[in-house]
C-alpha cells in the first residue's frame, strides 16, 4: 500500500503546474496587448500586458489556446520549455460584433485590413452619426501678398487614433476627420529636453520635400519640459462621466470605466478625486477623496451603468462647481470629461457647449475630453470643448491607448507647463515665392492674435512634444500651386530683407499655466540649414502624405500609398515601443482595400 501511495506522489510530482511565461507579437515584430491565454479545456487564463508578455500556471501536456480579435488562434502544446513566444498572424475574415445603433452600425473588436461586405449600404455608412468640423484644407499663399502664418499649438492625439479605429474596421473615412496635425503630434520625436529659462526647447529642420521636387519642407519642433511626478504639484481632479444610454456598447462605458481605475493608479495622496455623472440629470457618484483610497475610488467606478437621455450642459455645470470649491490654489485643477459627445439634453450645440466652457475656464480649471465609441462619435464638439477650455482632446479606442494617455503620459495629458501658445512665422519674401502650412486648420488666427494676450491658444503638457511644417516654393520657382497677383498699385512692394540668407523668422508666445502676461521667443532658419531628411523628418513626411492621401489632397502631387511606406520604414528608428511599426502595419492594410489603387 505504500508503495502504492508513493507511486501516485511521484506521478504527481512529475505532472506538477510549471510557470510559463513568453511574449505575443504580430508578424511585423510588434507586441500584441490584451490576447487571452487559455488552458484548452479549463477555466485557467490570463492576458498579455502592453508589452505583449504574460506569465501562466500550466502542466506539461496542457494547451495553451491564444486568441486575439483580428488574429488567427494558434494552439501550442506545453513541453519541456518553460519560455514560449508567438507570433499570431492577422485573419481579417473575423470580426468580433457589428451592432445597429439606430440607422448606424457600430463595429468593436480589431482586424488589421479588416473590410466590411454587405453591412451598410451608401445611404447609412458606419460613421453617418459622427461629427466632425469642416476642414478646409490650407493652400499656398504668396509671400508678396501674405507673408505672416500665425496659429496656436495642438497637442490632441485624437484624429490619430479615431482613424486607426477606422482603418481597423475597415471603415470608409471621413475627410474632415483627418487632422494631418493630430496624426503627426500623436508621436514622439527625439527632441532635446528645454535648458534654459523657457518651459520647452524648440527645434527646426529643412529639407527637399520628397513628394514634389519644386518644394521644400520646414519642420518646427516644440519639446515640453518633463516633471516627474514627485514634483507635479497635487491634483483636484473631476472625473465628469457620461452613463447616458449611447453609452451602452463594450467600446465605450466599460472600456472607459477600465481606463480610469487605470488612471486612479497614477494617483498620490495629496491628490483628490471627485466622480460626477450625467444620463437624464447630473449627479455626484464620489465626493472628494484622496488618491490613496484606490479601491474606494475603483468600486464608484465599479458600479456605474448606462441608460438615459444626456443632459451634459448640466454635468459640467455640477464639476466646475465642485472643481472650483475644491479648488488648490498653485495646484493642478482639472475636469476630465469622458464621453461619446452625444449630448442631447439642454445645451447641446457645439456654441452653446463653447460659450458654456469659456464662462468655466476663467475659474483657473483646465478641462481634458476624452472621446470613447463609434457610430455617433461627436468629435467636433469634443473638439471644441478641449479648445475652450484650455485643455487637450484624445480618443481612447482601446486599452493600448488608454495605457498610452492615463498611464504612460499621464504627467502630460494632466499637467500643463504652458498656456496661450502660438507661433507666428514670418517668411523672407526674397528667398521664399509660398508657403502652406500641412495641417492646423481649425487652429489658424488672425495675425494680430499674436500679440493680443487675451486670445486663447493651446496648451502644452508635461513632456509633450508639438510639430508643425511648412510647404514652401523657393522664390523664383514655377509651380501649378500657384496663381499669381499683379503688383500692388498703391502701396509698396515687399521690402527686401536685411538678411538674404534668411529663410524665416519663427515667433513663439506663450504663458506660464497661472500667468496672465506672455513671453515671446525667437528663432531664425536659414537657406544654408537644409539637410537630407533625418529619421525624425521622413516619418513626420510619411504621416504628412498619408493623411494629404486620406483627404484625396491635390498637394500629394500624385504620390501615394509606395512613398509613404518608404518614408515611415526610412523613419522607424529605435521604436521601442512599437508605435511606429503600427502605423506602417495600418498604411499597408488600408493600402489593401478595394478603394486604393497604387501610383
């Protein structure tokens, strides 16, 4: 009998759990967040973290089961190794949900190259609920006649990830939802941190610009200076949720009800965290608590639930108001709005939501919006409330990004280093015949703005970066651009610059967060600067083209979806975290559907 009983105990011993731990990718290198890790036949799994690794108990014999939405399930038989990594091949036949919302259709789940057949027709597209602001795209303008370019900084990341949603579910864009300067500020550069007294370092680049042999590019590069956290001084912040019933999809109050016990993460003491939300009416869910008391502030977030009209005039009424009587004065005070932007009780156009907004922010309380959804996404207004109320906007498609804007960048997206910020470029009539700024449109101000302290501009974060370029056709150049003007009758030429070697003058203005007084900065770029492309530079370029491309731009001058490409594999780099390697893998899938046809 004890032999017995000492045979099962060796048998036992030889089929004990082992831990397994590897990392998932996709067949471009790239890890793979949030893929299930099954043991076939139980009940026993996990999911990859943000770096595509994960750590599970498993027997030799057992199967682990991979599965991501959008991805080829692989199946692999634990043996001896204790290490296995996968590489899952993408499957753009799967598609996790379609549901119908209304007279739209809403789409959840990812699939690189994923193309919806036989699910909308013409007269109801996915996007037919979703707003956007008319862009009109910038043209060339002529020196002799304009030579000022004046504008505020834009830090929103939104119009980069709103189209990779709709890139991965194959969903036609909307041209006015391409922000060629929100694709382009959605990365990191190698820009120098600041040194000196000013709060960011700016940079400059110019180079030949690779999609038209007449033109050259100009980039301008802001860097914000990084706090650490120890030093960001303490946060009243108020979390303003929607729980109307539009909120009612996996893609939007759960996924956004993850993102900010995230958030609550990041949270110190000294921080306060209030929770105030809105359906039909608006009502406060968490008073002021420390940030300490995670799991107090995890389980408000816990029960929340959708359903309800919205009434979301009234809930940034309610946070303001509790913003302001919590309010730490030198502190970090901000609401942060999360929502669909379908608001439909009480005020609700996009005026009546800035008007409302502009009133709020003379309380000295930024606001960020945070967008979550599809289908009756409202970006325009979401937009507009991120300009009015000095703050910044991001659209939160999946954890990844969640990861990226609470986590990751938390510091930035919260904590602002500089308000006001513009920039106005003066161009040098003798070296420079046009200009075109990419991007920016809906950021454009009249060139006395400048100066005037009153104007709102954008703000700057903790560690962001800001990029903006210019088109420029050298003096003397002919283009098809351009249209000329006969000279001026009664008023003088365009004197001649002092300096012929200049090329441009760039001026920043820009306030401390609590200041009322701007300070001005200057930087020249001369003709003798120009360079071949950096790393840096053709990546900015390749974004440049492929969102000129997305809008059926003429300034693309006919090159499409084979330069891009060149452009973002020359521009890769490092790319530690992957991000880079993403963009290339979402050109190639929308260069794979039907509607594109190579140059």
């Amino acid at each position: 009998m004890r032999l017995f009983y000492f045979l099962i105990f060796a048998i036992c011993l030889n089929v004990q759990a082992k831990t397994i731990t590897g990392k998932v990718t996709d067949t471009d290198n790239l890890a793979l967040p949030g893929v299930n890790v099954i043991i076939k036949g139980t009940s026993t799994g996990t999911t990859t973290d943000m770096d595509g690794k994960y750590s599970i108990e498993a027997e030799e014999g057992d199967i682990l089961i991979f599965s991501f939405i959008g991805f080829k399930t692989k199946k692999i038989k634990v043996e001896k190794k204790t290490e296995i990594n996968v590489v899952m091949e993408a499957d753009s036949s799967t598609l996790d949900e379609v549901i119908m919302v209304n007279e739209s259709i809403a789409v959840s789940g990812y699939s690189p190259g994923l193309r919806l057949r036989g699910v909308a027709s013409p007269q109801s597209p996915i996007t037919a609920n979703e707003s956007y602001k008319e862009i009109e795209e910038n043209t060339f303008k002529l020196v002799k006649a304009s030579p000022l370019s004046t504008f505020s900084i834009d830090v929103d990341k939104a119009g980069y990830s709103n189209i990779r949603r709709m890139i991965n579910n194959g969903i036609e864009i909307p041209k006015d939802a391409v922000k060629i300067e929100e694709m382009i500020n959605y990365f990191n550069y190698d820009y120098k941190q600041p040194k000196g007294e000013h709060p960011f370092s700016i940079q400059t680049e110019y180079a030949q610009t690779p999609w038209n042999s007449d033109t050259k590019l100009v980039k301008i590069g802001i860097q914000g200076k990084k706090i650490p956290m120890a030093n960001v001084p303490a946060s009243n912040l108020v979390f303003l949720l929607d729980v109307s019933g539009s909120m009612n999809q996996q893609n939007k109050l759960p996924l956004l009800k993850s993102a900010f016990k995230l958030l609550t993460q990041q949270l110190r003491e000294q921080d306060k965290v209030s929770i105030v939300v809105y359906a039909g009416a608006a009502g406060v869910v968490l008073e002021p608590t420390s940030g300490d008391q995670k799991i107090k502030i995890e389980e408000a977030l816990g029960q929340l639930s959708a359903g309800g009209s919205t009434a979301g005039g009234e809930g940034i009424e309610l946070a303001y108001k509790i913003a302001s009587e919590n309010f730490i004065k030198g502190g970090n005070n901000r609401v942060i709005l999360a929502t669909d932007g379908d608001f439909n009780v009480g005020l609700n156009s996009d005026n009546a939501m800035k008007d409302l907004i502009e009133e709020k922010r003379e309380s000295g309380v930024f606001l960020t919006a945070l967008g979550f959804g599809m289908g009756n996404y409202k970006d325009s207004k979401l937009e507009t409330l991120a300009q009015a109320g000095n703050g910044n906007h991001a659209y939160i498609d999946s954890m990844q990004e969640a990861q990226r804007i609470l986590g990751t960048e938390f510091g930035g997206t919260l904590y602002t280093i500089a308000k006001d910020v513009k920039i106005q470029v003066e161009f040098n009539p003798e070296n420079v015949e046009a200009f075109r700024l990419i991007g920016y449109e809906n950021r454009l101000l009249n060139d006395e703005d400048f100066n005037d302290d009153k104007k709102d501009a954008g703000e700057l974060g903790s560690g962001h970066n800001v990029t903006a370029v210019y088109e420029i056709i050298p003096a003397g150049v002919k283009s098809k651009f351009l249209k000329d003007i006969d000279d001026y009758k009664y008023s003088k030429q365009v004197p001649t610059a002092k300096n012929s070697g200049e090329l441009l003058t760039v001026k920043f203005r820009y306030k401390d967060p609590e200041g009322e007084k701007s300070k001005l900065i200057e930087e020249v770029v001369t003709t003798s600067s120009e360079k071949e492309l950096s790393e840096d530079f053709n990546f900015i370029s390749a974004l440049a083209l492929f969102g000129m491309n997305l809008r059926q731009s003429e300034y693309s001058n006919g090159k499409e979806i084979p330069l891009v490409l060149k452009l973002a594999e020359k521009g890769r780099g490092n790319d530690k975290e992957g991000y880079r390697a993403e963009f290339i893998r979402l050109v190639k899938s929308y260069g794979s559907m039907d509607h594109i046809t190579e140059k």
